[in-house]
C-alpha cells in the first residue's frame, strides 16, 4: 500500500510540472503567425511600384515617363557630352544607349512593347542630360517599364492627363465642340445648336409662306 501511494504522488508531481500551454500563449503564437502571413501577403503584393508624376519610374540611372502615345527618357550624362559622344540604337522592340569610352550600355534591352523607330528622336539638355522620345506603335496600352525586366509600377495607379481637342479625330472633335457649345448656351439661357437650326428652317418657312397665320408660334430668343 506504501508503494502504490508513493507512485501516485510521483504521478501528481510530474503532471504539476508539465502543465498545458496557457490561454495567452497559444494567442501569442496565434498572432505571430497572422503577422508571418501578412508580411508574406504584402511581399508577394508588392512588386510593382507607384508610378511617378509622369505616369512612368525614377531608376538609377535614367527616369520615364509616359503618355499613351509616347515614352520620354532622361538619362543624366557627364558636362559637357557631345552628339559624337553618344551610342544610340532604336528597333522596333528594342533599344540600346550608351556613352563611347565607357564599359558597358546604359540601357540595352527588349522593350516593354513596340516603338516605331522612324518617328524617335534624342536630343542633348544643356550638356547634362540626354532626352529619348520613343513614339508607341499601340497607342492604347500603359507600359509598365520601359525595357523587361526592369521594375514594373502598377499601371492602375496611372493618372492620365485630361484629352486634348487636338488630340481628336474631326468627327468626335465636332462632336465634343458641339457639345460644349449647347452648354454654355444653355447655362446663358439661350437656345442650343439645335434649336438654332429650328428656329432657321422656321424663318425660311414664314417667309415662303407669308399669308399663313403664324401669331401662335413661339420663337426663343
């Protein structure tokens, strides 16, 4: 009897020593674990960049920008850079730029997509920059870097600048001029373009027939 007594006690001690997780250290490991799974979600989330203020991205050595129609480039390059100084070659999906005397291209790689190499041009900036305009063969599409493999920014956050008229065909630019005159008109209380036209083909009618009775017809101002 001794012994089976002295064995429980040894059975109580052991479980008095090895107690079960408390409540606040399970929820510890439980919030590690949703901050372990939130840092992977935004890693994984985070790959692409807001873009800059032109719409396209500062890099180290060159920054763009973009309008649906055209890509622009500024490359900094030392004072006092020549035209003869300067190694450029545009294809149709691919662009190379770079300095005589130094090791290696600044840029050398396939483009994000299509240009149309006859409608590019370079120019030197004060001596200290080259600008690159490159004009895109689809005009509807935003890049989302200039060459592949470079960082990519998150093309919805793309903040396009408002159309210009001249930058309509002449069907849809009559339109919106048509449009924006009735406006104004209508705001100033004065008849639209096509009340105008009303009131034209009505004078023309009274005049062909002037022994019609016309007094009940209203004409605006």
């Amino acid at each position: 009897m001794a012994i089976i007594s002295e064995f429980e006690e040894e059975q109580t001690e052991t479980q008095t020593k090895v107690a079960p997780p408390s409540e606040s250290s399970s929820s510890l490991k439980a919030e590690k674990k949703e901050v372990k799974l939130e840092d992977d979600k935004g890693k994984a989330g985070g790959s692409k960049l807001v873009p800059n203020k032109g719409n396209g991205l500062d890099l180290e050595k060159y920054s763009w920008t973009q309008s649906l129609q055209e890509v622009n480039i500024m490359i900094p390059v030392p004072a006092g850079t020549k035209s003869r100084d300067v190694l450029y070659e545009a294809k149709a999906k691919h662009l190379k730029f770079g300095l005589k005397g130094q090791p290696a291209p600044i840029i050398d790689g396939d483009l994000f997509q299509s240009i149309k190499p006859d409608e590019c041009l370079w120019s030197i900036e004060d001596q200290s920059a080259v600008s690159i305009l490159l004009t895109k063969q689809n005009q509807t599409d935003w890049w989302k870097s200039l060459v592949k493999g470079d960082p990519e920014i998150d093309t919805q956050k793309v903040e396009p600048e408002p159309s210009k008229l001249t930058d309509l065909d002449s069907e849809t630019r009559r339109t919106v001029e048509k449009m924006m005159f009735d406006q104004r008109q209508k705001q100033m209380g004065r008849p639209t373009s096509d009340e105008m036209q009303q009131q034209e083909l009505m004078k023309k009618f009274m005049e062909q027939h002037p022994n019609m009775d016309f007094s009940k017809v209203k004409m605006m101002n």
